[in-house]
C-alpha cells in the first residue's frame, strides 16, 4: 500500500471511466496537465505503457495493461466510495432522497411537496438535481424521476406518466403578433428551442408543419425552464412539455395559440430505483408520487386555457 501512487490511480481511473483526459480534469478539478503528469508517473511506476502512443492524435487507446489496470482501479475506487458513503451518511429511516431533471423538480416536484409534507409528515424528503442513473448505485439516492425512453436495464423502472408537445406563448406577445390561431402562421413568429432532443420543433413540424418552418433561426436554451420562462417573458413562441407547462397555462402567464393541436409523446417520465425490497418510506413516497401523477391534469383539460382556432 506504501508504494501504491494513489492520487494517479485515482486520475487514471477517472481518465478510463471517461475515455478522455479534459473530461477526467473537469471531474477531479484539477488542471489537463496535471492528469497528464499522473499518467505519465503512472506509467513510469508501472514500468509498462498504460496508452498507445498514438494516443494524443485522437481518441484514447489503452494498452492491454492499461485496460486491465483502468477496469480494477475504477471497480475498486466504486466500491470504496460506496462504503464511505455507507459510513458517511448514516440517514433516518423516514428520510427519502429523490433524483431528478432540473426542470421537472423546478416545475412539477417541487410545488407538490407541501402535499407531501401533509400526506406523510414525518417523511424527510431530499431532492437532488442529477440525471445520471449510476447516482443510484451508491445508495445516497434512493429513488428517481428520469424522462426517455425507458426501462434501464439493471433498475426498477415504471412508467409516470405520458406528455405531450404543443406551442405556447405569452397572452401579451399572442395579441402582439396579431392573435395566430393556425400552424402555419408560425413562419412569421419567433421560435425558442428546447436543447431537449426529445421537444425540437422538428417533431412538430413533421405532424403539424409548416413544412416550411426555419428550424435555423430563434434563440436556444439549456434546459425547459428556462425556455418556458422565456415565453413568459414574451421573447417568443415555445414548444412546451404538457407536464411542464401546466401551471403556467392554469395561470394565465402562458396560452396554446393552436387550440388543442399536439404532439402525444407517450411514456415520457419514470420512476426508477434500485433493485431489492425498497424501505417503508421509499415505497410510500413511490406510492404518493404515482398519486399526484395519476391526479394530475389530462391533455386537453379546460385548464389548459387553449384558444380556439376560429
């Protein structure tokens, strides 16, 4: 253990895991050229290349020791930080720690949590903003929302609930624009795009059109809060997730210009978690989360305060 060069092992490992050095430098917070000099001193310990050297022209290529060192250190650098998160965070039983998107716990979770607190109120529940799947093979996370296509393979996954894309707009930047109430007066109206794959205005065009909608041009944003809040702000026309825009409909701060017109999305949010008999609190948490989702507005519901296309 005395000779073991750990911070490089721990650098190489994270280089393996993501099959780059920036990527690696990003995850520890140290600079790309400190990887570099730990993967030089690696190799130089090991007395073996640990990369081809072709490797700085393109994509990173491990040697057969460099595979088998890169596959045992990061396995035993997974468990070791499952145990210590095991010792770290010794949690109540009532305690309950959900992952999810950013824009869902903004704008789904989170106004529904008073619920929560009402229905189980000794329940203690943690929300973090994380995507990946693997945060629930540490065990800090107990349980998921996810949006895709699912199921994963290796987790518990059950459909949520479905959703729908639709073009929404701010009741000010509606009657500015002249009152639109067809598809095809979106070739004048200033588009705003989900960077989410899943809500282009690709997917719109193709069963709505117009066909000759520019896809080019409108502004771009990270996540579907923030383009909601900038249809809110009158900055244009989004295409909006049901599930997401609900509130801001049932508000008034935004409207669906084209009436019931949509784009049905089908399965679209998950509850996932681990494998095994999950805890009391867990199960009633997943319980109550299939409760609100089950209670939550239909598409096409009078909340929805779409326009009729006259």
């Amino acid at each position: 253990m005395e000779d073991l060069p750990l911070n490089a092992l721990r650098a190489f490992a994270a280089v393996y895991a993501h099959g780059g050095v920036r990527q690696a430098a990003r995850e520890l917070g140290i600079a790309h050229s400190s990887v570099s000099r730990h993967l030089a001193e690696l190799s130089r310990w090991a007395g073996v290349p640990l990369l081809h050297a072709s490797a700085g022209r393109g994509a990173l290529r491990f040697t057969a020791q460099g595979e088998s060192l890169g596959r045992a250190t990061l396995v035993g650098l997974q468990a070791i930080a499952q145990a210590a998160a095991a010792v770290r965070e010794v949690r109540p039983a009532h305690a309950v720690t959900v992952s999810t998107s950013p824009s869902f716990a903004v704008r789904w979770l989170l106004p529904r949590l008073p619920l929560l607190e009402r229905a189980h109120p000794r329940i203690e529940l943690s929300v973090q903003v994380d995507q990946r799947l693997d945060a629930l093979d540490d065990g800090r996370i107990d349980l998921a929302i996810r949006m895709g296509p699912g199921p994963w393979p290796g987790l518990h996954a059950e459909p949520l609930m479905d959703d729908a894309l639709y073009p929404v707009m701010s009741p000010a930047a509606w009657l500015a624009a002249g009152s639109p109430n067809r598809p095809e007066q979106l070739a004048r109206l200033r588009l705003l795009h989900d960077r989410d794959p899943q809500a282009g205005w690709e997917r719109w065009r193709q069963v709505h059109g117009p066909r000759t909608l520019s896809l080019q041009r409108g502004a771009r944003f990270t996540s579907s809060d923030l383009v909601l809040r900038a249809a809110v702000q009158g900055q244009g026309v989004a295409l909006a997730r049901d599930r997401l825009a609900a509130d801001d409909l049932t508000a008034g701060v935004l409207l669906r210009p084209f009436g019931e017109l949509a784009v049905p999305l089908g399965p679209s949010y998950w509850l996932v978690r681990p494998t095994g008999e999950p805890r009391s609190s867990v199960r009633a948490v997943w319980a109550w989360l299939r409760w609100q989702a089950d209670a939550s507005r239909t598409i096409g519901s009078p909340e929805s305060r779409s326009l009729s296309r006259n």
